[in-house]
C-alpha cells in the first residue's frame, strides 16, 4: 500500500467551531497532524480529538501551522474530503458473481472500484474476503478496536473459497477471521449464493463450518447473487423458484441448530429470497435485532414495522466509525446519497417510485389507500434479476416517467442514488416530472404520505456529509 500519496482537503467548516476560530478555510489542505501524516479519516479523527492539535496545512501553495486549542473531545468542526488518504486496498479476487464486473460500459470510472480494504468495512460495512490482510492489519484492528468489520466467507471449505473467489489466497484467508474473533472482533459475515456452485450440500456444510470453526461469529448472512444482462460468466445464474426456497429451508434447518447451540440464530436468509420463493417473511422477532439490515436481511418486516409507527424499528448493526462520532456531527462520515425532501404532506395524490421488490413489499403496505399508487419501476438498465431500489437508474426512471401526469406527488428512495446522482450519472434534473426523495425507511415514507405526526419527538439530525464521502456500494452480491 502507498502512503501519503493525498491528503484530506478541508470542504466544509462548522461557523464558531474551533477549527474556523483558529483560522482553517475550506480548501486547506491537511498535511499533518501532531507532524504525523494521517493514512485515514480513522488516524485523523483520533488525532483531531485531543485539547491541542498542530495541523500542517498547504493552502494556495504555501505551508501554514495552525494551532487549535479546544475542549478534549469537541469535534474539530473540519470536514474532509475523503475517508481514504493513502491508496484503497483494492480487491485482487475474480469473483464470477461481482457486480462490478457486470456494470454496463461507460459508466463513471468510480463505479468500477473494487475494495478489499479492512478500513472500509469498519468504515461504511463494506465486506472484505480478507484476501489482502496482513498481521500488521490484525495488529492494528485489535489495537485500535476497529469492530464491528463485515467478512465475504461463501465457502467454509478451502478449495471451493478458492475456486468462488478464484484466488488461491482464498483458500487460507479465513485463518484472519479465526483471528480477529479469537481478539474479541465483531464479525459479520456473508455467504453470496451461487446455484449449481456453494448452495445444497455446500451451503450445508459451510455452516457446520462456521458453527465449528467460527462460532463467535455476530452474524452470518445468506444472499442472492445479482446477474445483470452484462454479465459474461455462463454458469451464473439467478436462483429458480425451487433454489431460492431450498436455501430458505436451510437457513430455518440451522437457524435451529445455532439457536440450540449457541442460544441464538446467527444465519438468516435475504429478503430477496422469500420473495423470489414466494414465501411470507419471518416474523420480526426472529430476525434479533435486524443485524444486518443493510445487506436486506429482514428489512422488509423493520420498514413494515416503521410504516405502522414504530420509528424505533431496529435496524441493525452500524458500520463502527459511526459509534465514534454518534452526537458529533458534523464529522460524521456517511455514505450520503440524497438531502431528503420535507414534502407537502397529506392531500395529494402520491406515486410512489420504487424496484420490483420494493413494490412487492410496499403494496400491501398501501391497500386500500386511493390515494397512493406503488409504481414498481424494471430495472431494464442492468437487466437479468436486478430488482432492487438501490440500483435503480435515472433512465429507467426517466422511461416511466416520460408522458405521467403532473397533477400528483412523485417519492423516490434515497438509495438509489449517491450524492444527487443515479448509477447512470443522470440527475433529479434529468427527469421529466418533479421527484421528491425520502429516506429509505418506512417511517420516512409514512410521513412523507400523511405529514407529521401531531407531537413529533426528537429525532437525531442527519449529520453533515463531505464532499467525496464513499458513495452507494454496488457490492458483489446484487
């Protein structure tokens, strides 16, 4: 890995913080702390939080000392630009099921990123094979506690890890997982299941394996691969109606083992999967705690329970950095997609914008409702089994939108885009009826139908976003 090869450029300052009283400016840039150039938005964090800070700043060419005296622990109130300032570890793995590989040509060179960074999984949740770990990786999560991190296992036996991630590493990597649970770590982990590849007696056997070799683990998650029209590996494939409820019957098989076991569940299945089965989703109580919410594991149930009212709905287990700046915005590092519009309240007519999931879980959410539509939008874009709201594109939208009414309210979510902008780079700008975005919950969509609620209570402030903050994960497994 290079070091030292950017650093982090002031984009925003907080007015009457202690890094504007000292004299910062947006566009400095932030070649030092305490003399020590920081390798990440983790280093710089630790070391903007003491009573005294000597920063090193290059501003319009010159080098300039700034001294910041503040209270132990008051946030700076300098965002930066980036969470990374060395290089990102990209991945070195060959995965037949990753998205990347299966984006469309022409798309922002961005897109086309692959990480295996252990810093972006603490970071934003993003999975890592642990492929490039290092024991002075393992040395420094431990040190620094950088828990929880997110782990791709897909196959407890090493020949067929190799084979899935064609990377001989493969094969032995999961050692690091061994390794940071027997620290104390927090680890989720994934499984992208492959028909005909790591599902049926391998999906079996991989977990007796993590009950075997890996039973600290926090969580294990089940999840359909993602085949875009773009992909060029022949033995990819979406699951069968048949597939996807076999995997259902094995994750409920060793739901019941873990519980017995371990006195909990640990395994769970996507959403995507009770879907494409055509089976009913698990209570919400089983789902313990929606642990992890953000890879769709149950959260289909924590937006029903929201929708109802419930805007304390769990969900899940929070990338770690989070934990560290929770009440100290504005340096909170989010991986921001959209501001999210107020809206007009009850009394208009509202369609609501969503992928063909999405409208499979929101509609009976809206029954009986005349004056809400759920248009359910294909993904046409990406083709093959790409259903979810969160690749839906600007052209895609812009198809069915071309020609609607104008007499009616239009909601998107917000997870479809990244800092005002779809996959395809197009725009809100670029679509041809005004579109209102609203935050990827059911809590969110119930006001933004019916207005709030008569004696709303305090909801935290989404925290301030940088300029640059790590945009939507496309991820290898949808």
């Amino acid at each position: 890995m290079v070091r030292g090869t950017t650093s982090p450029r002031v984009v925003a300052l907080r007015p009457g913080s202690p890094g504007e009283r000292a004299g910062l400016r947006v566009g400095d840039e932030i070649v030092a702390v305490g003399g020590r150039a920081p390798r990440d938005v983790i280093e710089y964090s630790l070391a903007v939080d003491e009573a005294e800070i000597d920063l090193s700043v290059r501003r319009d060419g010159r080098d300039v000392e700034v001294r910041v005296g503040k209270l132990a622990g008051e946030p700076l109130g300098a965002e930066v630009s980036s969470a990374l300032f060395d290089r990102v570890r990209t991945c070195d793995n060959h995965c037949a099921f990753c998205f990347i590989h299966q984006l469309p040509p022409g798309m922002r060179r961005s897109l086309s990123l692959k990480d295996d960074d252990y810093r972006l999984s603490f970071l934003y949740g993003n999975f890592t094979t642990l492929t490039r770990f290092t024991e002075m990786d393992l040395e420094r999560v431990v040190t620094e506690r950088l828990s929880p991190l997110f782990v791709s296992i897909h196959a407890t036996d090493p020949a067929i890890r190799s084979e899935l991630l064609r990377n001989r590493r493969g094969a032995t990597s999961l050692r690091w997982l061994a390794a940071l649970l027997d620290e104390g770590i927090e680890v989720h982990g994934q499984i992208v299941v492959c028909p005909g590849v790591n599902d049926g007696e391998v999906l079996r056997d991989t977990l007796v394996g993590v009950l075997d070799r890996y039973p600290g683990l926090a969580s294990v998650a089940c999840v359909p691969l993602g085949v875009s029209r773009f992909s060029t590996e022949p033995e990819m494939r979406p699951h069968t109606v048949a597939e996807a409820a076999a995997v259902c019957d094995v994750v409920d098989e060793f739901q019941s083992v873990f519980l017995d076991t371990l006195g909990r569940r640990m395994v769970f299945a996507a959403d995507e999967y009770y879907l494409a089965a055509g089976r009913p989703f698990p209570a919400a109580g089983t789902y313990e705690g929606f642990v992890q919410h953000e890879n769709g594991i149950g959260m289909a149930r924590a937006f029903e329970a929201a929708f109802a009212g419930d805007r304390n709905a769990a969900f899940g287990v929070r990338p770690g950095f989070f934990s560290w700046v929770d009440g100290a915005p504005p340096e909170g590092y989010r991986a921001w997609r959209h501001d999210r519009s107020a809206g007009s309240g009850a009394g208009e007519r509202v369609t609501i914008l969503t992928g063909e999931y999405g409208a499979a879980v929101l509609s009976p959410l809206v029954a009986g409702r005349e004056d809400v539509d759920v248009l359910a939008v294909t993904n046409e874009y990406f083709g093959g089994n790409i259903a979810v709201a969160g690749l839906l594109t600007g052209t895609d939208l812009r198809r069915v939108l071309d020609g609607a009414p104008t007499d009616r309210r239009y909601l998107l979510p917000d997870a479809c885009l990244s800092e005002g902008r779809f996959l395809d780079d197009l725009t809100l700008a670029d679509l041809p009826v005004p579109v209102e975005v609203v935050a990827t919950d059911g809590w969110s969509l119930r006001q933004a139908l019916d207005g709030p609620p008569a004696l709303p209570t305090a909801v935290p402030a989404a925290p301030a976003v940088p300029a640059g903050a790590v945009p939507v994960r496309l991820g290898s497994t949808r």
